[in-house]
C-alpha cells in the first residue's frame, strides 16, 4: 500500500474480520442484481438475504448487521419497504449502504432518493455521475452508466460527506472514497468489470459486509473497494471476455487471502 499509516485497519485485517463474523447482510436491490449481488456477498465471505417488502424488511433490518439499499428498480411498495429498513437499521444502530441509481432520471426516482438521503446513509456508494448531482453540479448523463470520470466527481464528494456528515464513494477506473475530512483514491479492478451487469450494484452490498465488521465507515468502505478492485485484476488476468470474466470474478473474490489483499493493495491519498 502507497499509504499504509493512512488505515488503522488494513484491507487485509478486514477482510479476516469480515470473513471471521460472515454478517448477515440485508439487501435490497434491483432484479437484475439480485442472484448477482447475493453470488458476490457469499464468494467473498458474507451471508446475504434479499428482502423488500415492508410487512418485514423494517423488522429484519433490526436483525441483520447492516443494511444495503439499491433504487434500480423502483415501485411503491419497494420504496416503503426501503425507508422502513433504513429506520429499522438506524434504530437498531446498524450501519446502511445507498446506492442512489440513476437518481435524477425521473422526479419519481428523485423523489424517493431524497427521502432515503432523508434517514441518514452511513455510506453512499455511486458512479461519477451520480455523486456529481447530489454534490450540487452538472451531468450529460441521463441514465445509470456514468457520462463522468471520478476525478470530476471528487468535489462533490467530499461536499456531500460532509453535508450528510457519512462516507461517500465514487467508483470507476480509479475508485475515490472520502468522509469529508479523510480521502483515499483506490486503483486496480478491470477494464471488463463494466460490461458485466450488476457488478456495480454488488459492490453495494460488499460495502455493507465490511461496515458490518468495522466500526470506521470510511475504513470499511476502503476494505470493500480494495477486495474488489484486487479480485477483478485477478479475474481478468485469464479471462477471454466479459462472460468468462464473470464467473472468474466470483472465484477471485473467495480465494483472495488477507495476505495477498495486503501485498496487492494499490491505496493513494487523495
């Protein structure tokens, strides 16, 4: 790592203590992520459980170690689902995880993002993009790929941090992370990643994985984004195209070892 005094706790040593307590991670994400995400949480060490519907997403949001909150697909019911659970995290002081997609597609999707921002994220993880207008400026972008690179999205993340007084990360080629105060810039992952579907609404629900089992939101969020970023390197190393990579991804995130984690991470300040 470029800056190891910068962690407290190593990707490495997280990734153990991740692995050691394998939390219950409640997430609620769209229908093209769900066998995906799940797939992911289980390869890299985490136990998922996809649950929507408000008769009983608020209730097991008391009971998981932390919550993930995906708006890829949107309807009435799941939007209540989805502030019921993050009330139920907060009350239960679990850690939750917004994955604000495509947020100012529709005033419909707006509106239902305003209400989750409304209940306090511990972390918000999006593309360039979208941290790029909830940080108060301008996209071309009009739907959930991402029309900005991250470093024009570095501003307004750290801006955001600080007004929701939470971790945000903006991930992409090189992948930033920041509370406001803290910042680290993460490199590594592949070219391939974005053409497989879902991968980025996975990373959602590692990231709550992690902020389950570290009580530093922006070191947990750190730890998630080097996990990823080491295991799709390691994909693509022999994969043939986006369909063998897929499967290689899964695999690469369940035999990445703490120590290959540490030796491999590619951590900068920011």
């Amino acid at each position: 790592m470029t800056e190891p005094t910068t962690l407290t706790t190593t990707p490495g040593a997280a990734l153990e203590a991740m692995r050691a307590a394998r939390p219950l991670i409640h997430c609620i994400t769209n229908f093209v992520a769900m066998n995906i995400a799940a797939n992911t949480l289980l390869a890299a060490g985490a136990s998922p459980a996809m649950i929507h519907t408000p008769e009983e997403a608020g209730e097991f949001a008391r009971i998981a170690a932390a919550l993930t909150v995906n708006i890829g697909t949107l309807s009435p019911l799941w939007v209540e689902g989805m502030k019921l659970a993050a009330e139920g995290a907060n009350a239960a002081g679990r850690p939750w995880v917004l994955d604000p997609v495509a947020h100012y597609a529709t005033a419909y999707r707006s509106r239902a993002n305003a209400e989750l921002l409304a209940l306090s994220p511990t972390v918000i993880r999006g593309n360039a993009s979208e941290i790029m207008v909830l940080g108060g400026e301008t996209s071309a972008t009009r739907g959930a790929d991402a029309a900005d690179p991250v470093a024009a999205a570095e501003n307004a993340a750290r801006s955001l941090a600080l007004k929701q007084t939470c971790t945000v990360a903006v991930t992409g080629e090189i992948d930033f992370v920041t509370d406001g105060t803290r910042a680290l810039r993460i490199h590594g992952g592949s070219a391939l990643m974005p053409q497989v579907t879902a991968l980025g609404c996975s990373l959602t629900c590692l990231v709550g994985a992690y902020a389950a089992v570290l009580p530093d939101a922006f070191e947990a969020t750190v730890a998630a984004l080097v996990h990823y970023a080491v295991a799709g390197e390691n994909a693509a190393a022999d994969a043939d195209g986006p369909g063998s990579f897929g499967w290689r991804f899964l695999d690469a995130l369940a035999a990445l070892t703490p120590a290959e984690l540490e030796a491999r991470a590619r951590v900068e300040a920011a």
